[in-house]
C-alpha cells in the first residue's frame, strides 16, 4: 500500500505538542508518520514515530497498521540512561471502532506484541483484540528493563530515576491512551465509538487507575488480580520471607548464605494443607467437588481445627505437619502486621487452590510465590526474591540499590514498621511518593460512572501474588459508599481455585472482555460469566464448566444434573 498524501507536517518526524488534535481524514492504511504526530493531543510533550507500515495478514493477525514511537525521550540525571515511553500500535483494516489498551505486567519497561494478548497468556480474561477489530497499543511505561543495573535492582534499577517512578506509576497510561485514541481518530477519520482497558496484577493496579484517576479515557474497564496497594503490598515478601526461614535448618542455605525458605514445606506438605482445606469447606457449598464456592464460609473457625489435626505426635512424617509449620502458614496467611498487631495489608482466604495435585504433581501456582519450587537450591519464591528489586528501588524512598544476591537478605531483615515512613517518605529530588506515584485504592468512582463507565473485577480465591481480600475489601468499601448499589456499575468476579491470573485447581479460562461489552454496549449486566477448566485433571475429570458469579452471589448446585456442566448451577447469595 501508497501513503497517503497528507499535509507538509507529514515530513516532520518530531515536534513539540502545545496545540489541539489536527482534524485528520485517512484511509485504513498507514499515512505518513507525520499525519500521526500531528494527531498527538497532550501538551508539553514530544512525540516521534519511528515505524508506520502495513503489514499483510498472515495465520496469526489481521491485516493492518502497524505504528511505533516514542514520547519524551530523555537521559536520566542520576543515571545517564536513556529514557522514553515508547508504544505500539496496532489498526486492523478491519475496524471494529473500537480503541482496546491491555496493561502490562511485574515492573513493565517492554514493548507487548499488540495483538491485546499478552505473549504466553492462554486464560482468563486476556484476548487477541486484534484479531475481533480493535485498534490496539502497548508501551513500556517509561523505561527499558533492558537497560536495568544489575548493581541497582535489574529490571527494577528505573526507581533511581524521579520521572520514570512516576511514568512507571501513572503518568505514562495517562499519556498513552490520549495518543492511542487519537491517532486511532486520525488514521480512520473518526474516533473510536468505545475505548476498553483490560488489565491483571500490575496490569490489574493500572486498570483501576483508569477508574479513579483517568476516568473519562475509558468506557469499559477490566482489573483482574488488581495490585492496587502495591505500595504497600510489598511487605507480604518481607512476612514471608522472615516467617519461612524460622523452619529452616541451621546449615539448609542458598548460594548466598540466606535460610534456604524452599525446603520449609515439601509438595506433600502443601497438598496436606489443601486437603484439610477441603475438609473444612468443600461441602459447605452443598457439593463435594474439590472446590470451595462458598469462600465465606470458609473461615478459620472450620479450617483451623483440622490443620490442628494434622500436627505430628512425634517425629515429622509425610502425613503430619510440625506444629511450627502449622503456626507458620498459618502467620502466612494472616497476612503482613505490624509489631502492634496492625494489619498493613489483607491476608490470604482459606482456599484449597493453594495446592492441587494432577499425575502426582503437585500445582505449583501458589507455592511459586510464597516459597519457590522444593527441588531448587536457590531461594526462587517469585514474591520475594522478584518483588523485592520493586520494594526496594521504586516503592522505598530513597531508593535501595540491590544486587541479586542482596534480595532475600533485604526482605529478611526488613522492619514493616517501617514500611509506611519509607512509602510515603518524599526528597527534594523524590518529590511525590510510593504511594502518591502507584497506590490505586480510591474507591471515588463517582465520575467514572458518571460517564457512564463500567468496571469488572476478578481475583483467583487462591491467589498468592495479591490477596483475594484485599479486592473483596475494596469492593465492599465501594459497595457501602454507593448505597448498595455498585452493582449498576461496578462488579466483581470470584475464581474458585484460581491462582494468580490463572492455573490452579479452577475454572481458569473465561472471556471478561466479551461481558463488558455486553454490559457496556448493550446494557446487559453480568451475573455471570460462563468458564471452563484449563486443566481439568486436578479434579480427576476430562472437562468442567461453571458460572463465575457476582460478589457476593457464588455457584449453588441445583440438586440434579452433571456437576461438571455450568447449567447445573445457579448463582445465588
């Protein structure tokens, strides 16, 4: 495909912004990168396309435009690397007119392949946008993790730098979803008739951004696994970490010297915990079926007496559990506190997704977080050797530079005490905080949905990365200041099983997106949504459905019919 031929600025690859969007009309083909630049609409900022190019269907995309760039290009002062949010966009020949930004992940700072699917991602509520028309963007959020320090927290060595903390925190989606929709109106001569956002754990804390801080961008937003209290979540890492490695044998270290947290608790260890899980609450729900639907009812009350139960009479075995395991997990769980007793950030629900075993392995969705897997000689709990890079360099303030070898050790030592000063601690060069720069917890939605927008939440039951309770606390806190009445626009999906995002003994594979536009488009707000299990075999059957329900309603048996077909069940409170 030819250019289109569009204006002199066409010529123009960069530019300073101080002006409105240009009225621009094109064909569904790439026009001259400078048509695109004159579309930018944010003020004081600079904009250069490097790439626009039609690119040709082929078995895994639609044809389209393909659009990249960069914003706000720069070298850090305290660093001297370079910086720039940079974005691709994606504009199918086959609008659908509608604009899709899926957020992104861990510590971002890498370009998606803009399909709307992140690469991997095979469930939940993550789809090819592309593929259904969307014109679809991504970005980095400021910064390469490419370029990371591995003398300054690796990926997460950006945090030296004051406007990439606050790129990386909110200004950059901001940004970008202007851009994207703008240059989504220039390039098909209109503007998108409905704008979603679908994100999952960081992806998930930037989703409800969009409703609190950025509520006019989108009509539909989607915030999986929300790590809306990042800031402050990052002291579950430093309460594991110190309560694990009081299991540990003198002796049982990793390369680096630290207890060596992996052998606390073996596969067999973690599925008897699950299965006095089960116990407890599977019945509760009126079917015994390796799942815990009613996950009020599955309190400490009913679960704790059979961990009780567990506790070996003598030496340590491979069907009890030592009582200083018993008292740990169940420390775990409780959630991070501080020395007062003060809770800082919501514990774990009882849920027996935090094991699972398929062909004699033992799911390792949960554990992965808190513990890492038992046969590995390093300490590789993704919680927190990976979060504390994040808790150190971008939520602490000053930032804490740590080599690899210096992660575990920082979160073992931590005082979560502490934790609040350093989260909201500001410098003369830091001059907005951890919490200021990420935290997302507003529950003022008023002009989100005054604006007609629509929020679906969902969480795994068995989510080890952020805490189910934290989201059912935010939503009742929404629900309480609406009057009872967040259901008209707000709502939230439980997953029974599932762990962080996906995996687990659950109905993992659903199509959130599908429901808000229904919801969005059609008025037809969800009750429910239909899912299936990724891996069936954790419940010994070749296939399974349920309805996912709106908190606080959860899946009843109808008292007849195959339990492993959704239409045998009914979502009721």
């Amino acid at each position: 495909m030819k250019p289109t031929h569009l204006p002199l600025i066409a010529a123009l690859g960069l530019i300073a912004i101080g002006h409105s969007q240009a009225a621009l009309a094109a064909p569904r083909q790439c026009a001259a990168t400078g048509a695109y630049v004159a579309a930018h609409p944010v003020a004081g900022t600079k904009l250069r396309i490097t790439t626009a190019i039609a690119q040709p269907a082929d078995q895994n995309m639609a044809s389209h435009c393909l659009i990249e760039g960069a914003m706000d290009e720069r070298i850090g002062p305290k660093d001297g690397k370079a910086y720039a949010i940079k974005f691709r966009m994606r504009l199918p020949d086959a609008w659908n007119e509608k604009f899709y930004m899926p957020g992104g992940g861990g510590a971002n700072g890498i370009l998606a392949d803009a399909t709307g699917n992140p690469p991997g991602t095979i469930v939940g509520s993550y789809v090819n946008a592309l593929g259904r028309g969307y014109a679809v963007i991504v970005h980095n959020s400021g910064h390469d993790v490419a370029l990371g320090d591995p003398a300054r927290g690796g990926a997460a060595s950006f945090g030296i730098d004051q406007q990439a903390r606050v790129d990386f925190g909110h200004r950059s989606y901001d940004i970008v979803a202007r851009l994207g929709k703008s240059i989504t109106a220039a390039h098909y001569g209109k503007k998108p008739r409905q704008s979603y956002f679908v994100g999952c754990s960081e992806g998930g804390r930037e989703a409800m951004m969009m409703t609190n801080r950025f509520p006019t961008h989108f009509s539909g937003v989607v915030a999986g696994c929300p790590a809306m209290s990042t800031p402050i979540h990052q002291a579950y890492a430093s309460l594991l970490a110190q309560t694990f490695a009081t299991l540990v044998p003198p002796g049982q270290t990793d390369s680096y010297g630290n207890p060596l947290i992996v052998k606390a608790y073996t596969d067999a260890d973690i599925q008897l915990i699950a299965n006095a899980v089960l116990q407890a609450c599977d019945a509760q729900d009126g079917l015994v079926d390796g799942m815990v639907n009613n996950l009020a009812a599955c309190t400490d009350e009913v679960v704790v007496p059979k961990l009780t139960a567990l506790t070996c009479s003598a030496d340590k075995t491979a069907d009890c559990l030592s009582a200083a395991q018993i008292n740990a997990w169940r420390t775990a769980m409780a959630g991070p506190k501080t020395s007062a007793g003060v809770q800082i950030y919501a514990g774990n629900p009882w849920e027996p997704g935090i094991g699972g075993m398929n062909a004699g392995k033992l799911n390792q969705g949960f554990r992965a977080w808190w513990l890492g897997s038992y046969e590995s000689a390093a300490n590789n709990a993704i919680k927190v050797t990976t979060s504390a890079p994040l808790h150190a360099m971008v939520h602490t303030t000053p930032p804490v530079p740590l080599t690899v070898e210096q992660n575990f050790a920082w979160e073992l030592a931590f005082k979560r005490d502490e934790l609040m000063t350093y989260a909201s601690r500001t410098t003369d060069y830091y001059t907005t905080s951890s919490i200021q720069n990420g935290l997302a917890t507003s529950t003022d939605l008023n002009r989100f949905k005054k604006n007609g927008g629509k929020l679906i939440q969902y969480t795994g039951q068995a989510d080890a990365a952020v805490s189910p309770n934290e989201t059912i606390n935010w939503w009742k806190k929404l629900n309480a200041e609406q009057g009872g009445k967040a259901a008209s626009f707000a709502r939230l999906f439980l997953v029974p099983g599932m762990n962080h995002g996906s995996g687990g003994p659950a109905t993992d594979r659903f199509d959130m997106l599908a429901a808000l536009e229904n919801w969005v488009e059609r008025g037809i707000a969800p009750d429910s949504v239909p899912a299936s299990a990724t891996n069936p075999g954790y419940f010994g059957v070749t296939s399974r459905t349920r309805p996912l329900c709106a908190y606080p309603t959860w899946a009843h048996y109808n008292g007849s019919g195959d339990i492993n077909v959704a239409s045998s069940f009914t979502c009721k409170p």
